[in-house]
C-alpha cells in the first residue's frame, strides 16, 4: 500500500481540492508549479542553506537516560524545540516563504493557533522584507499573548477571530474567507497538513527534514538508520508528518501518534479526531471531522491550543484507517503530568503539544533494546502560565 497521495491529492479515500471557485486558478497553479519549484537543485540549494544557517539545523537527537531508565527502553528526543522560533513550524515556512517569492506573490497570510506558526511565518516575511496578516482565534491570542507579541514585533498584522469557540479552526476559514477576496498577490502559507491539495504533500515534504536527519543521526548513534518505535503528537499533522515520512513504508518501524483527548473522548470536550471523527470535508479536503449526525462541525476542545482542531491531514486519515499508524488519545491532565515530567527528569520544557506525546510513552509497553525516537515539537516557553495554572494536575512533581 502506498502512502503518498495521488494526482488528485488523495491518500485513498482522504484528500483532494474541495475548494470555492474563486480559488481555482490559485490552487492550480500551486498545484502545477510546487515541485518544479522544490525539486529544482536552486531550491534546494537555498532552501537547505537556510535550515543549516538560519533555523539552526539539524535538530539535536539527544538521548533521555533517564526517562530511558524509567520506560525500559531506548528513549532517544528529537529536538524541534531547539529550532529557532522555538518549533519544527520554520521548516515549512522557509520553504513556502521561497515558493511564494519564487511564484512573484507579494503577501502572506497564515493561520495560527499556539502561535508558532503564526511566529514561524511572521519570522520569514520579515526576513523576505514580505507583507504578513496572521489570523488567530481570540480565544488563543488570549492564552498565547507571548507570541502574539512576537508575531508583531516582526512586523505582522494579528487579526483576531471571533467566529466559532475562537480558536484554529475559526483562525484557518478566516485565512481562506481572506485568500477567497485576495486570490492575484497573496499566498496562503498553510501551516499543517491539511487544506486542498497541494498543501498536504507541500507541508509533509517540507517537513520530512526531520525524518531525514534521524536516518542518518540513528546510524551514527544506534547503528542502524531505523528506530523500533516513533512517537509524535497530531493536531493537523505536520511535526508528525515530518517524524514518519521516511518511515512509512518501513514495517519494521511501528508509528505511534497522540492526538489531543481533552476532558475524555466520550466527555463532549475533545479534539480526538481519529478516534471521534467522521468522513467529511473541512477547510478543502476530505479528511475524518468531529461532526454532529447532520454534518455541522463539532468545536473542539483541548488544553493545547496548537492541537484543538475538529480534524486532522489526510495522510494521517489513511495511514490511522488502514492501521500503518496506532493513534493513542491523551487527556489534558495526562498532558499537564507528562511535560513536568520531562521538565523534571531531562531539563527540558517541552509545548504542551510536544506533552501529548511523552503522556503516550506510559501507554506503551517497550523492550530494553527498543529505540525509541519521540519527536519535541516546540519548546514550552508560551506554555509556562498553562503549566502554572494547572499545575495541581502534576502534585507528584511538587516543590512549586
């Protein structure tokens, strides 16, 4: 079985361009241009330039002694936290910052919901001297004012949203209603794995970097350019896109994602999409939606604002329904429990994102010799004030 998309954009029965007709010509032409643009060895050459010498890659692959010790296995993290921005969000936006330019487009606009992406975008138009609007939920503008206030000291203009429960999915049809009346000079720089196609295998391949790099950093570490076992959090999909890419037609490496299991999968607050979702479409493809029986978008609901999505990417459709991946749901106090953890026993805060994925490792039953590679995607510098305020969730930590 194949995990890539087709020419339609489909991952079996996931994907495609359901898209108004205003965006047709803008989306085909995205379509037409993507990978002339970044298979071109120009591309490449300044594309990867600037991931060694301005994002700061590659990306550690540090090994947890300790948290190795206490799950019995191999525990190796790899580092997006370290990224500069603070999450694995620079790597696509370097990339579709050079295809906007390359495609004489003269402004930008993103989505945003923990606000690293919206960081990561504003970050690349100040670079690319590139107008900026990033769409954001009140509600998350609110719990990630940090980065709001880093979005406009690079200059960006931060539109809050105030349709919906005011969070990512509100801030991403935003972004469309605006690409839908600025169709000629702007581009619409998506930031997960999701949208009409192209922007799924766009993301997903700008993103498989880090897959990339773990090849060759496992066989200097390891041995061998595999691990046993990866481990990544999944909202719209795209740090998780980026951990498996090189991995997915590999059996012997078994692929563990965490999705966001708020209060409980059955509590009515949750952003568990695999396991909640039906087949629907959303902000321009077919994808698994929490949905009501008549079709109406469910709200989501997490403690992290980056995974509070009523839907998640097409590949990670397929890959969950024809069993390539185990998807596991991760409460929000699992979460809350899981970074204190990591904070405590590696020195390092990870997002709360990053959280859902260490909560999956005590799921998981491991053989000592088992290499592990759990991906960080963020640093949890714009989480401290949700860790503070839920701190009762992490007693056995204390010493607040």
């Amino acid at each position: 079985m194949s995990y890539q998309p087709d020419e339609n954009g489909f991952y079996g029965e996931f994907g495609g361009a359901y898209i108004p007709e205003i965006l047709y010509k803008c989306v085909e032409e995205l379509r037409e241009v993507y990978l002339p643009i970044i298979q071109s060895p120009e591309f490449k050459k300044e594309y990867h330039a600037l991931l060694q010498d301005y994002a700061g890659r590659p990306s550690p692959l540090y090994y947890a002694r300790r948290m190795s010790e206490k799950y019995g296995c191999r525990l190796y993290l790899k580092r997006e936290d370290c990224n500069h921005t603070g999450a694995h969000k620079i790597n696509n936006a370097i990339g579709q910052i050079l295809l906007a330019r390359k495609m004489g487009k003269t402004r930008v606009i993103a989505e945003t919901g923990a606000g690293q992406h919206g960081v990561a975008t504003a970050t690349v138009c100040a670079l690319m001297d590139m107008e900026c609007e990033v769409f954001m939920g009140k509600t998350d503008m609110e719990r990630q004012h940090t980065n709001v206030e880093r979005m406009r000291m690079l200059g960006a203009k931060v539109t809050p949203v105030t349709t919906g429960n005011m969070t990512l999915s509100d801030a991403c049809s935003a972004a469309i209603r605006d690409w839908c009346c600025h169709p000629s000079d702007t581009y619409y720089l998506v930031g997960s794995t999701m949208g009409p196609h192209p922007f799924p295998d766009l993301v997903a391949r700008l993103q498989s970097v880090i897959s990339e790099e773990l090849k060759w950093q496992l066989q200097e570490k390891v041995g061998r350019d595999y691990p046993d076992c990866l481990i990544a959090c999944i909202g719209g999909g795209s740090n998780a896109a980026g951990t498996i890419y090189h991995y997915m037609d590999d059996e012997r490496v078994k692929i563990v994602l965490a999705e966001a299991g708020g209060h409980g999968i059955d509590s009515g607050y949750t952003a568990a999409t695999i396991h909640r979702g039906k087949v629907g479409i959303l902000h321009g493809s077919k994808m698994l939606v929490m949905q009501t029986p008549d079709g109406q978008i469910e709200e989501a609901f997490s403690i992290s604002a980056g995974l509070d999505y009523p839907g998640v990417g097409p590949m990670h459709c397929h890959m969950a329904r024809s069993g390539r991946t185990k998807v596991l749901a991760v409460n929000d106090d699992e979460a809350i429990r899981a970074g204190y953890e990591l904070t405590r026993m590696e020195g390092i805060i990870p997002a709360i994102e990053s959280a859902h994925a260490v909560a999956a490792l005590g799921k998981l039953q491991f053989r000592p010799d088992d290499v592990v590679v759990l991906t960080v995607s963020g640093r949890g510098d714009k989480d401290v004030e949700t860790y503070i305020r839920n701190k009762e969730m992490a007693k056995e930590y204390g010493n607040f």
